[in-house]
C-alpha cells in the first residue's frame, strides 16, 4: 500500500541511520564548509598582499638604484649649467669691451706714432695704421647668442634633472612607506590564519591542500544536503500516506457501524415481518373459521356468506 511504500523508501534512505543525527552532521559539516571558505579566503588575501609586497619592494629597490644615478645627472647637469653661464659671461664682457674699443675709432683715427695718449699715456699705438683690427662686433653678438642658447638648453636640462631627481626621492620615500604598510598587512594576515587554521584543526604545512579540503568538504555536504532533501520528502510523503490511511481507516470503522445498525435495523424489521405474518396466518385462520360458522348458521335460512 502507500504508507508501506513510503515507510521501505524511508528506510532505504536511512539505512540505518538516524535521521536527527543526519542533520547534525550536516549542520556540523556545514560549519566546517563556512570555516574552510574563510580560511581560503584569508589565504588568497595573505598571498595578494605578500605578492604586491615583493612587488613594491622591487620598485625600492630599483628607486634606490636610480637615486645616485638621478643625483650624478644632476650634478653633471649643474656643472654644464655653471660652464655655459661662465661662457656666456664671457661673451658678454668680450662683446661690451669690443663695443667700448669700437667706440674709440674716432680717438684712435687722431693718434699719432710717437705721441703720448691723451687717455692712457702711452706712445706706441698697436691699434693705428691696421696693426690689430678691433674684432667684429656681428661675430661676438652672434657668439654671445649662442653661448645664451646653450645656456637656456642647459638649464633646461638641469630643471629636467632636478625634477627627475625630485620625483624619484618622492618615489622612493612613498614606496618604503608602502613596504612598511604592507610588511604590516602580510604579518596581520598570517597572524588571522594562524588563528583560523588553528580552530579547525590545521597547522601551517597543511595548508597546500586547503583547496582539496574544501573541495571534498563541500562534496560531502551537497550529497548529505541532497540525501536530507530526499528524506524530507519521503517523510512528507509517508505522512501524506499515514493521513490517507487514517482518514480510509475512520471511513471504514464509520461504514462498519453503519453496517451494523443497518443490520440491526434490517433484523428488526425481519423478527417485526415475521410476526406480522404470523399475526396475519392466525387472522386469517380466525377469518376461515368465522367464515365456517357463519356458513352453518346461515345454512338453514338457505344463505351464503
């Protein structure tokens, strides 16, 4: 029948187990399912931090090899910056003592060999008659330019070298205080999985296969969930039956009763029909009799019933 059915399907999904016991396994599994994510979770954490830790460590240090390298560039930078402003200073004072001599060709147009200076006093003059030709003024102008030009590039070089510098000293400064940080962070969470290895059961060189666990933990709970899952059902079922049964079980005690006052009730009117004909045999016996004498009283007055 139906409830049979239910109960063997329950049984066979027991086998023998209890089904309170099923759940607490499952609860406890569950538990140990939750545990292992959050220590997976730690891990994968742990890993990134200690991964972007090694990572930045690596900038420091390559900041710190380009720090002396920025520093001697700035340094051969500034020393081109001093030479070209040197020149140019130079150039500049060639050119302002070529413009005063220039200036004085109307003084030197009057002097005369022999004769004293009316400015400085001397009698020989290498700078009449064509003996020294004042240089030209174009050419020193034009040497004084470019000595300004290469000055202008240099300290753009030297600008360019200080902020290289500037920004590798600011690199190196925020990436050893990021390696601190993250030295930090590494230790805090390998500190959180000490702590959560610790509650389940795990030490440090187990936790390689930390994925496996959690793997064949979370196999374990599906199927058992699974089996629960197919339990309640046949539990539902089985009661949906048991019910079933126990209303056809009221039904039939109802119709057995009913059966019996109907049987009752049907004797009755039996034993009431039976004397009722034998209360009609003896009327009519009484009739047949009353019917005879009747017949022989009128008999003589030659009448009939």
């Amino acid at each position: 029948n139906c409830r049979g059915a239910a109960q063997t399907q329950m049984d066979q999904l027991l086998a023998g187990r209890l089904e309170p016991d099923l759940q607490q396994n499952a609860e406890r599994l569950g538990n140990r399912v939750a545990g292992l994510q959050r220590l997976s979770e730690v891990r994968d954490g742990w890993e990134a931090k200690r991964s972007l830790h090694v990572e930045t460590q690596r900038k420091l240090e390559e900041l710190a090899r380009n720090l002396p390298l920025a520093r001697k560039e700035l340094e051969t930078a500034e020393e081109k910056l001093r030479a070209a402003r040197t020149e140019v200073s130079l150039r500049q004072d060639h050119l302002n003592k070529a413009q005063l001599v220039a200036s004085m060709d109307e003084h030197r147009a009057r002097l005369k060999p022999g004769e004293m200076c009316p400015l400085c006093g001397a009698q020989e003059h290498p700078l009449v008659d064509g003996q020294a030709a004042a240089p030209g003024l174009n050419a020193l102008s034009e040497a004084l330019k470019n000595a300004e030009q290469a000055c202008k590039l240099a300290e753009q070089t030297r600008n360019k070298a200080l902020t290289r510098l500037n920004t590798i000293e600011a690199n190196h400064t925020a990436a050893g205080e990021a390696v601190e940080s993250l030295k930090k962070e590494v230790e805090t969470f390998a500190e959180r999985i000490r702590e959560s290895a610790a509650q389940l059961g795990f030490t440090e060189e187990y936790l390689p296969t930390l994925g496996s666990e959690l793997a064949a933990a979370q196999e374990q709970v599906s199927v058992l969930r699974q089996e629960l899952v197919k339990i309640g059902k046949a539990r539902e079922h089985l009661a949906l039956c048991t019910t079933a049964l126990a209303r056809a079980e009221a039904s039939l005690q109802t119709a057995r009763f009913e059966t019996e006052s109907l049987e009752k009730q049907i004797a009755s009117l039996v034993a009431k029909g039976r004397e009722a004909g034998e209360r009609l045999a003896e009327c009519s016996a009484q009739m047949v009799r009353t019917q005879e004498q009747l017949q022989a009283e009128l008999q003589p007055f030659a009448l009939t019933v």
